[in-house]
C-alpha cells in the first residue's frame, strides 16, 4: 500500500524556497522565511533577503504563518467509524468499540479509514499526530495497519503510535503479552488506563508495571489516566510518583484527567499540582471530548476538563488534543486543531488574549515538547514545515479557523491553494 502525493506538486524539486511577508508568532512585523534543502536556514526582517534564481517564492501578502499543528491525542485504529453512541457517555463508546472490533475491524478497514483521515488532517495543517492504537485484540490488526499508515505517512505527517489497552491492562490474561508483542512490533509509546481497571488496586497496579515496561524500554508513556468524574480517581497521583522514582519526567504524559475537575481544590492546588509540576510529568486534555463525555451524571454539570490554567501557571507542559473524530465516543470533528483549542479556551476560562496564545501554543509547540519533535518551530536550524494560514493574525486565524492556504512540509510547497506563486528566473 503506497500513498500518491498530492496533485500536481509543482515544487517538488525546488531546493530553496522564500516566503516573503510572513507574520509568526512571537515577532513583531513581517519577515522571511528562507528554507534551504528542508531547513529554515534564515528568518530575516521584510525586505532583507534577495531571492536568487532558481528560488520558488511566495508573497504570504501579511499573512499569519505557523508550524503546523500538532495533535498529541488521538485514535486512528477508530476514526471515522461512525459508530453511534446513543447515550453520550464513554462506557457506551468502549463497548460499542468492543463490538465492532470483534465484527467489523480488518486491517484494510483501519488502513483505509486511518488513510482518509491522514489525508484530510494534512490538508488541515496537521503534520505530527500521537496516536493510541488498542492492543486489546489477538490479532493486533490495528498496529499492524497503523504501523504501515506510520511508514506510508511519514514525509507529510510524523505519527506516534502508544500500545493501548482499552479494555484494561488486566481485563485479560494476555493483555500484557499483546501490549509487549505491539511493541516488538515497533509500536513507540507506552500506555494505559488505570481507570478503566476493575479496581483502584489494579489501577495502581497497572501503573507500576507499565512504567517498569516503558523504564527497562527507555520509551515515552501516555497514560489514559482519570477519564472520570469521581473525584476519588487519583491515579495521576501514582503516575506522578513512579515517573518521579524512575526519574522518567518529561518522558510521562497523563492524557485526560477530568477527575481533577472535580477535586477538592486543596488537595488539587496544594498537593497534587505541585507535585506533578516538580516531576515535570506532561498533561494532554482533550476539550471537545471531556465536556461532551463528563459530567453527563451531575447536577450542576461541571466543566469536566482538567484545570488547564493552574497546571500551565504551575509550569506544567499542557497540550490539547483533538482525541475523536466520527468514532464510537464523538460523532463531530473536522481536524480542527483551532476548534479543539478554542473549546479548551471557553472551557478553561482561558479567553484573555495573553491566554489565547498560551491555547495556540497547546496545539503547536507544547505538544511537540510533549512528542519530543526535532526540529520543530520557525526558527532557523528547524526543519521547514509551515502552514499559511488565510488570516493576518494568530488571532483572526483562530478566531475563524482560516483557511490553510499553503502548506509546507520540510521546504516542499506540498499544497498551495493561492495559484498565485512565482519562481524567479
Ligand atoms: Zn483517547
């Protein structure tokens, strides 16, 4: 199975490209941006770089211009299933999954779904995705064809693959050893669901073993860890402690942790946060999917996402993802990148525009921390992969999720939708 680049990619054989009149975030005015064999080699004031002959050069004409996103959250072995959930909750959207992996799930089904969405996320200026693949399955199908989906995609969007036990790392006697095989297999992180155990104890339980899996490995973990409302779900507090024994910080993601929104705020701002800020463990919230799943058995609902302006100003790294798209937990989503962040900025009373910027960044660099990305930014020595967005300022282009005009994947106009481009000479 080969994927075809997009038509007509009138640039591939350029070797230096300009863009000229570029607004990106952190600098004042415009500049351009020079790329040499993949690299941004310079980032200079308009009007200071002389295009030569030979050099594809486009006018972004003030326009904002980002590194692309990054969507550290989601779940490709599901996407675009359109499984119906009818009572919203995430119970019904794990047995429903249950269901159709035992009835429907091949792995040309998950190649050609997980496909389909890679193609339309390039084109929505996604060019990193973390994905969890479920290892809950004898057959492993899902790694099989997202390891493939992994190679096929990897000179337009780099994808992370975590080993994934949905239904519970002890759910079955051979959970552990699938979860082993997948990482045999070349899956890349380690991950989890204590939550999802039959008790606290197994929970913890998981944990530890999970974490010796991923510390004997030297891999990165992402944990599904307190995707609940009971506020007695603690387990980020054990996910804390074993990544601070095995000093494994900045290795450990907790992904979710929507309990936090319903913790007692002592134990949440003295104990907990502190904590997890000194052991430099990350947080992946996933906004559009924890308020549609959380909070449905509550009254007054809460908003069930974790407190993503107290773990920032505690110097946590925070990300959000996007999680779902047309699966058996969310029937929504578009590869939105600003959609996901914006809810996150309405959910987390993050709309000063200070913050507004902090909600850009847990779509872009923060979540290429997280995925430990090389070279990734608009710096010179990054490599040169960059979106033209349709707006002239990050916060236009938020505000109305603009159009990614052009998309540039490590110095290659991969899609241009301006028509407009000149090459010099
Ligand atoms: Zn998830």
């Amino acid at each position: 199975m080969s994927i075809a680049w997009p038509a007509a990619n009138a640039y591939a054989d350029a070797m230096r490209l300009v863009v000229n009149n570029c607004v990106v975030p952190g600098r004042s005015g415009t500049v351009s941006i020079v790329c040499d064999d993949g690299t941004i080699s310079e980032v200079a004031p308009a009007g200071a770089v002389a295009s030569i002959r030979g050099d594809v050069v486009i006018d972004a004409e003030g326009r904002f211009v980002s590194p692309p996103f990054v969507d550290a959250h989601f779940h490709l072995d599901s996407v675009l299933t359109r499984v119906p959930n009818r009572s919203g909750t995430l119970r019904e959207g794990i047995d429903n999954w249950a269901h159709y992996k035992r009835s429907k799930l091949t792995v040309e089904d998950v190649y050609q779904r997980a496909n389909r969405y890679c193609e339309h996320a390039f084109a929505r200026g996604i060019q990193a995705i973390r994905s969890h693949v479920d290892v809950c399955d004898q057959r492993l199908l899902g790694v099989e064809a997202l390891l493939q989906i992994r190679a096929d995609w990897k000179d337009r969007i780099d994808i992370q693959l975590v080993a994934f036990p949905q239904d519970g790392f002890f759910d079955g006697p051979e959970t552990r050893s699938l979860l082993i095989r997948a990482l045999d297999m070349g899956v890349d992180v380690v991950g989890g669901i204590p939550h999802n155990e039959r008790t606290g104890a197994l929970g913890h339980r998981s944990i530890v073993e999970l974490m010796e899996i991923a510390d004997e490995r030297d891999l990165l973990v992402d944990m599904h860890c307190d995707e609940s409302d009971d506020p007695g779900s603690r387990h980020v507090e054990i996910l804390t402690d074993e990544t601070y024994k095995r000093n494994m910080g900045e290795r450990v993601t907790a992904s979710h942790i929507t309990s936090t929104a319903m913790m007692d705020r002592y134990y949440l701002n003295r104990k907990l946060i502190p904590l997890m800020a000194r052991t430099g463990i990350h947080v992946i919230a996933n906004p559009l999917i924890n308020v549609h799943l959380g909070g449905h058995f509550h009254h007054p609902a809460p908003r069930a996402m974790a407190p993503i302006k107290e773990l920032l100003a505690a110097g946590i790294t925070v990300a959000c993802g996007q999680d779902c798209n047309e699966d058996p937990w969310y029937p929504l989503g578009d590869a939105d990148m600003f959609e996901v962040a914006k809810m996150g900025a309405h959910v987390g009373h993050m709309m000063g525009l200070a913050q507004l910027d902090e909600m850009y960044r847990t779509i872009t660099y923060y979540p290429a921390r997280i995925m430990r990305l090389d070279g990734y930014g608009l710096d010179p020595g990054a490599r040169a992969s960059f979106v033209i967005f349709d707006a002239p300022t990050l916060l236009d282009a938020m505000r109305t999720s603009a159009e990614r005009l052009v998309i540039v994947r490590d110095g290659t106009v991969a899609i241009d939708r301006r028509l407009n481009s000149t090459t010099d000479g």
